[in-house]
C-alpha cells in the first residue's frame, strides 16, 4: 500500500503532490537532479503520441499537479524502451518513474476507464497465470473488461484475422502454454508483493 | 621645448641601420644610409647584419662607451621589442619602426615602400632632436612604508595580515567598534576548497586574532578618515577616533569599505513586509545562526520553504553569480537541519560559475528543487506565482512556510552614515561618468547654471541605479574626503563601484596609490575578498615604491618623466585641472596648476587639453611631435600619392599595428604612423599643423571609450573624441571635409580589423580630393 495521495485543494497545484511522489515513487527521488534539458523528450519515440513528454511530467510532478500528471496518457504510451533513461545527462530513472507513476494511477482509481490499463491488467493476469503471455485470452479478458457487448464486437472485428493466424499455425488451439515451473513463479510473485508490502510499511 | 633649467648636454646622435630580418632584401638601405649623412646631416651612420646580435649590440655599445654618441637611433625593429637588447645606460634610444610597419605590412622593392622607409627616418631623427633625458622630480617626499587599510571586514583584515607579512607597517580602521564586520554573522562560509560541495566554517575569528597580534598592525576602531591630502609614498591622511583627531603621513591607501545589504522592500512584487514569514537572505542567514528553523508568524516548523532568485536586473541591479551561491548554501543548510524539509529555488537564470557547479549539483542530489521561471508575484499567504517556461502557464504554488529573497550586495563606496559633502556630490557625479569631467569644463566659469545642475542628494537605491548613467550621486560622505582640486570622492563605476576598469585594472581606482578591494570593488565571497585584498596590497607596494624612486605606476611603469608647467605664459583656464584622469593637478590659491607628481601617471591629457601649448614632458612634447609631422616629406598632388597621418594609441592601437605586420597584412602605403602616450595627449595643434603641412587625412586611432571603457587612462580617448569634434565644426568653417580628421576605436586583437580600417580610409581620402592647403 502506498502511502495517502494529498489532498488537492480547488486549484490544481499542490505541492504536497511533488513531495508525494519524492517519498512514495521509485525513481521520485531523483526529481530534483532534473535540469529539464528535455533529451528524454528529444530521445522518446512516441512522444507525439503522448499528451506530455516525460521532460513535461517532470516538470509538472514538480509544480504539483497532481491530476493532470496522472491522468495523462503518458504514463500508458510508454513502451519501456528506456531510451530516455540512458540518455538522461543526470541519471534519473525516467522509465521506472513514469512506470511506477501508472502504477500508483491505478491504484488511486486515475485509470478505471482507460483501455490502456485495462490491457496491461489482462497481460499481467496471463503472465502472473501461465508465465506466459496467451494471445487469445489476453485479447478475450482485455476485451471484455471492456463491456460485453464491446467484448462480442471486437472479438468478431477480429475473427478473420485470428483464423487467418490458426490458419498459418501462428495461434494455436487447445490449453494455453505454461512454463515448466508454475509453482516457482507464483512463489516468486509473492515474495516480491511481499518485500513491496515491508517497503511501504518502512516508509510509513 | 621645455626648460627644466637643468644642464644642456650637447646631442650626439648616431644612426644604426640593421639589415636583418628581411629589411636589406625589402628596402633601398643604400638610399637610407645617404639620406641619413646627406639631407638629415647625421654623418655618424652605421649598417649591421643583425644589430640584435650580440655583435651588433657591442658596436653600439662601444660607440656609446667611447662617448660617439649620445642619441641612439636605430632603425630596425618595433619599439615594442628587443627593449632589454636596445638599451645602453647614458643613451636615449629612439627606434624607427622598419621591420613591422614598413617591410611586413608592405611589397619589398616598391617606390611607395622605400618612400616610407625614409619618412620612417626623418620621423625618428625628427624625435630625437627634441627629446631630452627626463629626470626624476624633486618634490617627492616619501613616508616610507606605512600602509593605511579603511574597513575592518574580511577584506580589510586580510590586506592589512597581509600587508605586515609583506614588510609593511600598518594601520587599520575600522568604522564601528568591532573587527570582522558582515563576516562575522555568518553561520558559515561558501566552499572554496575541494570537493567544493559543502558549506564550510567561518573561521573570521581566526583572522580577527592574527591581525589583533600582529606587532606591525595598529587597530583603530571606532575611526573615520576625515581628511586626505598629498599623494602616493605620502598622503596626508587625518583619522578621527571618537571625536579626536590624529595626523599621519601614509604611503598608500587600500580601501577595503565593503558593502550594505540591498534594501529587499524594494523587490516589488515580491512580498517583502506582507507577511513575516517573508524574509531576505540577510535574515534568513539569522535564522541559521540561531539554530531555530521555525516560522516568524506563528513558530511552526519550516517544511516547505522557497528561496526566490530575482535576476531580472530591472527589478534587482544588484543580484549577481553570489546571490545564488548564498541560496544553495543556505538551502543546505536548511536541509541539514531539516532533512524532510521540502525546499524550492525559484529561478531566472541560475549563475553558478565555475566550481561553484559542484555546490549547485550537490544541492540537486540533496533533492533541492530548482525550478524555473520568473516569480510575479509573492502574496501574503506565501503563494507564489511562477511564470514557468516549461510547462508554459503562470504556476500559483501555495503551501509555503518561509518564503526566503535572495538580496544583493550594494557597494559602500561612499559613506551612507555621513552627509554628502557639500562641496562632494556634484563633482561626484562628474568623475561617475568620464564624460561628466568634459562637461563641467564646458560649463565651468558658469557657476550658477552649474550648482543647478548638481542633483540632489537622493534616497539610496534610485541614485544608485542611475549611477550607471552617471546621471546621479551616490549616497552619503566621502570615505577618504580627498582634499584634491577633484573632489573628496573616490570616481565609481555604473551602479557605484569603486574602481577604475573591473578587468583590465583591477585595484586601481582614478586616484594612484588608492586601491580597492573587496564587495566595494564588485560583490565577492569571502574567499574571493581574500585574494582581492591580496592583491590589492601588492599595488600599494608598487605604489609606495615607485614614489620612492619618483617613477610612474601602470600603465607607464617605470617612466620618469613628468609634465612641466610654463607658468609664464599659463592662462589659468583650468582644463589640465578637470581634465586630468587621476586627479594629479591641484590649483594654487592664484588659479596655477600645481602638479602632485607621485599622483601622475603620464598619460599627457593635459598637454593635450593645454590651449596655449605650455605643458610638456622632457621625452614627450608639443614641439616634438609637431616637428615628427612636419619631418615626413609630403609629396605634392602631382604625384597623386595622398598623406594620412595616424596618432596610435602605444597601448593598443599601437600594438595591433605592429600584430599586422606580423600578420603580414598589407597596409596602405600612404599612412604615416607616429605613437602617442595616449589618445588624450593629441593636442589640436598638431592637427593644424598636419593639415597647413599638405596631409589628406588624419586617423586618431585609440582605445574604447565609454561606460565600458578600455582606454588605459580612462578618459583619454573619450576626452579626444569630444575634442576632435569641436576640430571637425573647425574644419567646416574653413571648407574644409570634416572627415578628413576621424577618431576610431580599436582594441590590441584588431590587427585585421584596424588595416582594413586604414585601407578604407585612404580610398575615402582619395575619393574627397586632395587637401587644397597641400604645398602652400
């Protein structure tokens, strides 16, 4: 558990929220090393596709406000390719910030509606269930989670391209894939939420 | 031609051709030697490979020896170089310039060139015949070394430490009662030494005891200097402790007054006095020192504090690189105390220079957070609005316990505690401006419309911030109370500063022997006051000694010459009083200019300024420079071979010539080049006389004038520029080009640039037409 997000006043700058993430986001730390010279945005491959580039939400964890940076797409468009991480002239971990900045967006309920989230809880369902990633229920679950109905629309929009791939032998049928050591996995899986639960504690 | 009365020593010139360094390939030396014991009837002419062999300086110097000659002129090389070689004790050496001038910067074997050669030649025996050994002055009474240090701060304390380590006797005063001024309230010091990351004690304690025990030093608290009289290697000085009055007789003076803190209600918009959780760095400094991190309002715990850097020099002129050295060092701190502390600096530009890089570092690894933009305003509440550049919108930032200004260091130049003397501000205001000096010698004898003029007294900060355009006083009393024709004051800089150029001289202020040092100078750390007050220190040595041996202090160092007065025929119309840069000139009780000669740096502005020609030196004279114009044989329009003369600057016009030739930039043969002291030296004389002898064009080519000047005596070449003006509405009234005198201003790197400066001009020269007066 995270520690409380503060609570914003009427205006949309608090600067509790920078303070926040400095205590409660990995990488948040590092904020104040930032000189906003702006080479994760100038190195981010998808930063057209983002409402900020990670130079921006910087900038503006550091002015406080608090929900246009956890609302922002930005946290989701994200594909980890850590370019801006090893670019940054002052070693800040950019990724693991934005990263954990998602996280915690989920968690305090900033990305219920947002497809972008609901995908990533389908493929980390998979990979927590089979260590593996399985095409056909991560797009099943993913769709779905988006209504019922949207579930029967897409996975019918989709049809012809999923028999195309049965077709070719790029999808199989039956059982979904699991790795030999399903058992080690899950032992590893709560361990880790384990050491996150004593971490939060600590920092309580 | 002066009289010194001092005994006529008959002239025996001899002229040494040298043929090295390609001059025999480039130039007719066979023709020079002819005109030499022909038409300039110096028989005593010898040629040398090399003169700068060892060969070559022993041919001379036997001829010097067996007493031959007198006069060594020797055509060869610039003056600027081979000085240690070219200089043979009981001769005057006088250099014709044929290697930089002349074969360098010109085709070898041309008409034009072997033209110049020759004038070069006639220029130099021209010289000689009016040039007499100058001789030490004999009023110079030297205190011996006793250094006067005003201002018990860190600076003042380690110039006079240091000053008695040197070998100096020394006296100290202090205005208050206690040693160690600002310094002392420091909770602790910037970082000076490696890895240049953390805040480091204040040891001024340490210093306080080392000057307290010092044998050589006498401590005065609680002390003025009401009165300064004499100059360098012996002022007058008068030092009034506690009512009472004491004489002494100084060698120099190092002023070491410091600074006062910048008034932050005058921070507009910054919520100074709104609130008192709004506090300066002065205060916050306090707050450190106590210890206690609490709110002044209510004694809360500071968690959430912003420092503001204003570097917008509108609304704060004196923030500088050290303003926001003491913001990182005092966020440190402050995170120090309180780890969890959340702290913000607010900032324009961040100007933290040098090692000070590592500090700013060290405080973003610490998790300072330094954000950008320009900080509009603070409110009672403490909520800033940041104009933030990088995110784009106005960011109002609220939760704040302290808001902390960072403030500004204003230079005591003047004394703010005293009245301003009544005799002080105009003429203050005068030596603010180089120019001011001029004007007021327009206007002098118009007594009235002068007294109008002098502005009033004004509230701190706005006269200081029109100090930059030299329009307004400074503040309060003199600090030394100057009894010279010039006024009690020490000349400042834009917005105050005591000095007379930051860079190229720094100590140095427009009164020899007088230096500065520390915040009065520019704003410092302790550290670096240290080391100014070091050298600082080691000016006034040069000072004391070079009064001691009746010679002059940079830029002339070591020159023994003087101006003298001809007071017989002197019209008492007091421009060499105003005119003079350093103050040199007094006026007797009858209205005589009477020379302080230890005050004097040689510069000639006032021969230059004197109307009826009666100032001169003995090596550097009207009649001199008047006979080296009408030496050069100006042929006559036929010829279609226009003249320009050129007077350079010796200190950097000068030099870039000389830097063209070893360029190898090929220079217009028709320029004439003869080298004066300075720009302020050029008497109009010798223009008339340059125009009456058939030259087209005259070039006054001399150093950078203005606020930022570089001239070496400070106002010489903007005291030319004005004259010549006045020259060119001359020039107008008599049909003549007004551009046929023109002013340039060139620095010693313009070695390309003042060639193509010269070549431009002698096309315009060309394309005006001869000069209708040439051959009359």
């Amino acid at each position: 558990m995270t520690a409380a997000l503060p609570e914003t006043a009427e205006n949309r700058y608090d600067l509790g929220f920078a303070r926040w993430v400095r205590d409660n986001v990995e990488g948040g730390d590092k904020l104040s090393l930032c000189m906003q010279c702006g080479a994760c945005s100038g190195s981010c491959p998808i930063g057209t596709q983002m409402d900020h580039g990670p130079r921006k939400i910087i900038a503006m964890i550091r002015a406080g406000m608090k929900d246009e940076v956890l609302s922002s797409n930005t946290l989701w468009n994200c594909t980890s390719c850590y370019r801006c991480t090893v670019r940054c002239p002052r070693g800040i971990p950019v990724t693991s910030i934005i990263q954990d900045l998602a996280a915690k967006a989920v968690e305090f309920g900033y990305a219920d509606k947002k497809e972008n989230a609901l995908f990533a809880k389908s493929f980390w369902w998979s990979t927590s269930a089979f260590g593996r990633t399985d095409e056909r229920l991560v797009t099943a679950r993913y769709y779905f989670s988006l209504g019922f109905l949207e579930g029967i629309r897409r996975g019918l929009a989709n049809l012809k391209i999923a028999l195309g791939m049965v077709r070719t032998g790029r999808m199989h049928l039956g059982m979904p894939h699991k790795i030999k050591d399903i058992k080690g996995l899950t032992a590893i899986l709560a361990r880790a939420a384990e050491i996150e639960a004593e971490e939060a504690n600590d920092e309580l | 031609m002066p009289d010194g009365g001092t005994m006529v020593i008959e002239k025996k010139s001899g002229i040494y051709l040298c043929e090295g360094c390609g001059i025999a390939d480039a130039i007719d030396v066979d023709a020079l030697e002819a005109l030499a014991t022909g038409d300039l009837k110096t028989p005593h002419c010898k040629r040398h490979a090399a003169y700068c062999s060892a060969e070559g300086v022993a041919e001379i110097a036997a001829d010097v020896k067996n007493g031959d000659v007198n006069q060594v002129l020797i055509a060869a090389c610039s003056p600027r170089v081979m000085t240690d070689r070219f200089n043979f004790p009981g001769a005057q050496i006088i250099r014709a310039n044929m290697r930089e001038q002349v074969i360098w910067s010109h085709p070898p074997g041309e008409e034009d060139t072997n033209m110049l050669a020759a004038d070069q030649l006639r220029i130099a025996v021209a010289q000689a015949g009016q040039f007499s050994p100058p001789e030490p002055h004999a009023e110079a009474e030297v205190a011996g070394a006793l250094l006067l240090v005003v201002g018990g701060g860190v600076t003042g304390l380690t110039a006079a430490l240091e000053a008695a380590h040197t070998g100096a006797e020394v006296i100290l005063v202090e205005k208050t009662d206690t040693l160690g001024g600002w310094t002392r309230k420091w909770s602790r010091l910037l970082p000076e030494r490696p890895p240049y990351r953390d805040p480091q004690p204040n040891d001024i304690a340490d210093l306080i005891a080392a000057v307290e025990g010092d044998k050589a030093i006498t401590v005065m608290t609680n002390t003025l200097v009401t009165s300064t009289a004499g100059g360098p290697g012996a002022f007058d000085v008068t030092l009034t402790q506690n009512g009472k009055n004491q004489s002494q007789s100084v060698g120099a003076i190092v002023v070491a007054t410091g600074w006062r803190p910048y008034d932050p209600s005058l921070l507009e918009g910054l919520g100074y006095g709104a609130s008192p959780d709004v506090v300066s760095d002065i205060e916050f400094e306090e707050i450190l020192s106590s210890g206690e991190m609490k709110r002044k309002s209510n004694g809360d715990a500071l968690n959430t504090v912003a420092f503001i850097i204003s570097g917008d020099s509108d609304r704060m002129p004196y923030s500088s690189g050290l303003s926001d050295r003491i913001v990182i060092k005092q966020a440190l701190q402050l995170l120090e105390a309180v780890p969890e502390a959340m702290i913000y600096v607010m900032h324009e530009d961040l100007r933290a220079h040098g090692m000070a890089e590592e500090f700013y570092r060290q405080a973003q690894e610490a998790g300072i957070i330094f954000q950008n933009g320009v900080v509009k305003s603070v409110g009672a509440d403490l909520t800033i609005t940041l104009e933030d550049r990088l995110i784009g919108e106005d960011v109002p930032m609220s939760g704040f316990d302290m808001v902390v200004l960072s403030t500004g260091m204003v230079p005591n130049s003047t004394n703010v505690d005293l009245e301003p003397a009544a005799k002080g501000a105009d003429q203050l205001v005068d030596d603010v401006n180089p120019l001011a000096a001029l004007l007021a010698a327009a206007k002098a004898g118009d007594g009235e419309e002068k007294a109008e003029e002098a502005p009033a007294p004004d509230t701190s900060e706005e006269a200081d911030q029109d100090g930059a355009n030299g329009e307004a006083a400074m503040p309060g009393g003199p600090i030394l109370n100057l009894q010279y024709r010039q006024g009690p004051h020490l000349p400042v800089l834009a917005n105050g500063y005591a000095d007379s150029h930051f860079i190229c001289f720094p100590y140095e202020t427009r009164r020899t022997g007088i230096y500065t040092c520390g915040p009065v100078r520019r704003a410092m750390s302790v550290a670096e006051a240290r080391q100014d007050a070091q050298g600082a220190v080691l000016k006034a040595f040069q000072a004391m000694r070079a009064a001691d041996k009746a010679v002059s202090v940079h830029p002339r160092v070591g020159d023994l010459s003087y101006p003298e007065f001809g007071l017989d025929i002197c019209t008492k119309c007091r421009r060499c009083t105003v005119e003079c840069p350093f103050g040199a000139i007094d006026e007797m009780e009858d209205g005589y200019p009477v020379l302080n000669p230890t005050r004097c740096r040689r510069c000639g502005t006032c021969m230059g300024a004197c109307p009826v020609r009666t100032i001169n030196f003995k090596n550097y004279n009207i009649s001199m420079i008047t006979d080296m114009i009408k030496a050069v044989d100006v042929p006559d329009e036929f010829a279609e071979k226009p003249r320009i003369l050129v007077f350079a600057c010796e200190n950097d016009a000068y030099p870039a010539l000389d830097m063209a030739g070893i360029n190898r930039h090929q220079l217009t043969p028709y320029v004439r080049i003869l080298p004066v002291r300075c720009l302020g030296s050029v008497s109009a004389t010798w223009v008339s006389t340059a125009l009456e002898s058939g030259y087209d064009g005259i070039m006054l080519l001399g150093c950078k004038s203005g606020d930022d000047y570089q001239c070496h005596f400070v106002k010489g070449s903007a005291i030319a520029q004005e004259r010549m003006e006045s020259v060119g509405a001359t020039l107008e009234s008599m049909m003549l080009e007004k551009e046929r005198v023109r002013t340039e201003e060139v620095s010693i790197a313009d070695s390309a640039r003042v060639t193509a400066l010269l070549n431009d001009y002698a096309d315009e020269i060309k394309a005006i037409g001869y000069n209708p007066f040439k051959g009359f």
